[in-house]
C-alpha cells in the first residue's frame, strides 16, 4: 500500500484484514458496526488495541472530512521555501 493511496484488497493476516474491515464500514455506514463485528474484533484485539484501533480510525476520518470542508489538496502538501 503506498501512503494516501486506497488499501490492499487481500490480506494474509487476520488482524489487519479485520481492521480494514472495520474502517471501511466506519466509512461506508458507521451505524451497520454491530455487536457480531466487535465480537470478531475481540477476539483479535486485546481492548487496548480495539480502543487505539478505533481512535485510529476516527482521527483519519475527521481529519479528511476536515481537509474536505477547508479545501486542501495535495498541491497544499508540498513544501515551499520562503
């Protein structure tokens, strides 16, 4: 996976497939996360993890939409010596 790009479609490990999962239904409809999704979730993370997990998510999340509302781009990350 290369940095901003979309993630991978096939993963061998179990947590990082599981992760991804959960942050596309955050984004897809954060409402259809239910209690089956977590169970699976619990069993591969330890609550630290799924807390960090989640955090995670919802930092990348916020921060886009907030890029999004102000108008940033990608020419907005280049440096620029003044």
């Amino acid at each position: 996976m290369s940095f901003g790009g979309p993630p991978d479609e096939v993963h061998q490990d179990k947590r990082i497939a599981a992760a991804v999962s959960l942050a596309r239904l955050s984004i897809e409809n954060p409402h259809k996360i239910a209690d089956e999704d977590f169970e699976k979730l619990n069993s591969l993370f330890n609550r630290e993890e799924l807390s960090t997990l989640c955090s995670f998510i919802a930092f990348i999340s916020g921060a886009n939409k907030f890029s999004i509302i102000v108008g940033l781009s990608k020419g907005d990350l280049s440096t620029k010596n003044n």
